[in-house]
C-alpha cells in the first residue's frame, strides 16, 4: 500500500513516497524543496517541485503541519463529556496562544492514561485555522485529497520505539531549528522549540549544533520540571543529526538512556533519509502497537476512551441479554436508571444557566461607573507593578547584554528583545545564558521557554535574542 507523507513549515517542505505491507516498509523517494515563507503561491511552487521529483501519481497526501503556533498541553477533565471537554481546550489554546475568540481552531483532544489518585487528564494539539488555510487551498488547487493533517510534534512522537521508557523526550532538527518535545508513551505532553544559529541545520556541522545543544537542553529539562511534568527518562535523538553513539555522550549526561534513531524502513538507492515526522506517521499507519494517527479538524475532534472494564461489561451485558427474559429485565431497569441520572444532570444544567443568566441581567443593569471609578477599577484588576519590573529586568543585565526593548502585548505577555556581544558566539552565547538565569531570578515573572536567537550577518561575535516572559498568577 502507498503512503505519501508531506512534511511543510515554514523554511523547508519534504515530500516522501513509501510501500508499505504487514512485514516491510519501503521508501521510494524522498525529495526536498526550500520554502521561504508559507503564502500560497509559494506553497504551490514548492509543491510542483516536489511532486515532479517524486515521480509518481499521488492518490492521497498525509500532511504534517511545522508550525510555531501549534500548542500542544496537558488538561485535567474530571467527569467531562466531549462537548465540555471541546469548550476546554478551546478556552486554554485561546488562552495559551492569546487568540481572540473569533479567531477559528483546528484540533484534536484524546485521553491519557489514569494515574492512581489523579483525575483524568487529555492531551490536546490546537492551531488557528488560517496557519493551516494557504497550503489547503495549494493542495485543493492540485486536487490532491488529504488524508490526514497532523502537527510535526505529534508525527515526531509516533517515532519513539516501543523498548524505551513510558516518559521520553524527542530531539529532532530541521529547517534550522530544534524541536525537544515531552512524549508520554508515543503521546506529546509538552515541546518546546529554539531557534539554531544561521546556517546551522541538520545538514550542517554538527559541532555547532552541539554547542547550541549544550546550552539548551539543560535549560529546557529545566522548564519541564517547573512546568510539573519532571524530567524524562529517556531521550530519542535524531538520526540525521547524531551520526554516532560519540556525538550523544553530552546529552547521556543530562538523560541516562539516551538513543539514536534507527529507521526499520529500507530505502531505495541514492535515497535521501526522510526525518523523524515521516517516520513517525509510516509507524503510527503501519504499525498496531502505535497510538493511531490523529487528525486536526476544525472544532476541534475528541476521542473518548472506552476502558476495557466497560467494553467487558457491555460485552457481558448483551451476552446475558441473549439467553433469557430476567436478564433482559434487569438491562431494562439499568437504563431507567441511566435515564434517571440524566434527568438530574439535565436539571441541574438548566438551573445553573438560569443562575448565570440571572447573573448577566443584573450585570447588565448596574449603574455605570464614573470615569474615575473605571480607572480605579481598572488599576485594582492590574496590580502589575510594571516601573518595578522593568527596574529588575534591568538590573538582571549582564555583561555584554545590550536591552533594545521591552513590549507589552496581549494579556499577560511580555516581550524582551536585544543583543549578545562576546569575544566569539560562544562567548555571546555563554553570555546570553547567564542573561536567561537571572531572568529566572525576577519572582514577578516566568519566562514561557520559547527563547530565539539569530546571528549577526555582519558581525560573528554578535547574536540578535527574543525572550517571551510571561506574569506569574499570584
């Protein structure tokens, strides 16, 4: 059977043909094209490109999404049904992304496993649907039918080996850029992206690559035991990047089980190796032992677990049903009974709305506030003391930290962006971190782990930074 799987973001598109069947997996071509930016006309260049080097009709097309936007997290769902559990993580990926509710979401939200005396907790990917909207309408211009759309974390994820451990983190590189990501199982928990030095990328030198590794996977290990997901147990690493068990000895220092990739599919002669992404969708379509592949819609699209106590039980409750008229009795008075319980969830629903309606009409009849009293008001809600943080954000400036601004945007963001300057970019880099640490320090903010730097085409010994802060809840 066929399976074409496009990789697309923004940077780098990649267009992989494979045969698959119950014992093999086979890679027919594998083909790459740049991708400067993802507007539509460009999108549908690359596409061309890509389609004319794969050299055979495409019946259907797997597309994994490469996107900054994507947000991939953890909610806990006490007791939810779908529809309370789709309202959820709407309101959090809104929240998260800082989108305004207009504003249209494509996802999927699926159950993790129980932990004894913990509640019930999904994982939920999420993306506006515009991010996602020009290369449809490239490939809907092509009339190429979608077979599926996933997100490049929730692909790379479908690569980790059964063998490793349940907690596993992910290190893929491509398109100049690093993807660490959190895997429960062959489930995203949490990623985190960084941006590579120019020029750097997987084809690239990887000392370089190395020393940005150095400074950054200890950080990001960091985050995750703040963020209360603690630190993995094992590492997956890419095999494009690492080509040797050598070339992983730094990071066996920060995870003990630490792996290359090795792709079980055989590739044709003069074959270039597809990524982790690829991979991971050829195993999650062709292997049973993988979480299914899942697909972003719009709406977002929840997957409701059945435990295999209830299917038992409802195997078990047909079984009985069969053979005689008292268990078709007591099958009778169970749905009485389900049905009971719904009347009461349903009233007490129509009783909370009727409360929250209430709520609004007297809201909506309150006096209006003075001028003045809006200002207080306003001020009471904010309790930010900005002249404060801006003083700490100051004082936490290193040496060869140059602050070129501080913004403000939506809701609670905060945005930091300057220059590192040292005798060499190792030295800026080494500077940049220590700059990072003392951020750290400032107890009014938490930095939101998606640092990015780029380096100076004019000048080697300077490096351009972003860091997104974010207030703490008191």
């Amino acid at each position: 059977m066929q399976h074409v799987v496009l990789e697309i973001e923004e940077g780098s598109a990649a267009l992989t043909v494979a045969e698959a069947d119950r014992r093999s997996l086979h890679v027919r071509s594998c083909a790459r094209a740049s991708l400067p930016d993802v507007r539509r006309g460009t999108v549908l260049t690359a596409l061309r490109v890509l389609l004319s080097a794969a050299g055979t009709p495409v019946e259907r097309i797997h597309v994994v999404l490469g996107e900054r936007r994507m947000q991939h997290f953890v909610a806990e769902v006490p007791k939810l049904g779908p529809d309370e559990i789709r309202d959820l993580v709407a309101r959090e990926s809104r929240r998260i992304g800082s989108l305004p509710s207009e504003v249209e979401l494509l996802g999927h939200c699926w159950p993790l496993p129980r932990h004894r005396g913990k509640p019930p907790r999904a994982a939920a990917v999420c993306v506006a649907r515009n991010a996602w909207q020009p290369i449809e309408s490239a490939l809907e211009e092509l009339r190429i039918p979608i077979a599926s759309l996933t997100s490049m974390e929730h692909a790379i994820a479908g690569a980790i080996p059964p063998t490793m451990p349940a907690r596993t983190a992910v290190l893929e590189i491509s398109a100049g850029k690093a993807r660490f990501i959190l895997c429960e199982r062959d489930t995203v928990l949490q990623s985190r992206r960084f941006m590579l030095p120019s020029g750097v990328d997987s084809d690239g030198d990887s000392s370089m690559i190395q020393v940005q590794l150095a400074m950054e996977v200890p950080r990001t290990l960091d985050y995750l035991a703040e963020q209360g997901h603690g630190r993995p147990d094992g590492l997956l690493v890419s095999h494009r990047v690492f080509r040797n068990d050598e070339d992983t000895q730094m990071l066996r220092q920060e995870v003990a089980e630490c792996r290359r990739y090795v792709p079980r599919a055989r590739l044709a002669d003069g074959v270039e190796v597809p990524g982790l992404a690829t991979f991971g969708v050829l195993e999650r379509l062709t292997s049973p032992r993988r979480t299914p592949l899942h697909t972003l819609t719009a709406g977002i699209s929840v997957t409701v677990r059945r435990s295999p106590a209830r299917i038992a039980a409802a195997l078990l409750a047909i079984l009985v049903g069969s053979v005689g008229g008292i268990a078709g009795f007591q099958k009778l008075d169970a749905r009485e009974d389900l049905h009971a319980v719904h009347e009461l969830a349903r009233v007490e629903r129509q009783r909370l709305e009727a409360e929250l309606a209430s709520e609004r009409t007297r809201t909506e009849h309150a006096l209006p506030l003075s001028p003045d009293q809006a200002r207080l008001l306003g001020i009471l809600n904010e309790r930010r003391p900005l002249s404060l943080l801006i003083s700490e954000i100051a004082n936490a400036t290193v040496d060869g930290i140059v602050l070129d601004a501080i913004e403000f945007g939506r809701g609670d963001r905060i945005t930091l962006s300057g220059q590192a300057r040292g005798a060499s970019r190792v030295v800026a880099l080494d500077r940049f971190s220590g700059y990072l640490e003392s951020l750290e320090d400032i107890a009014l903010v938490a930095s939101d782990g998606r640092e990015s730097i780029q380096r100076s085409e004019d000048d080697a010994r300077r490096i351009a930074f972003t860091v997104n802060l974010f207030w703490r809840t008191p």
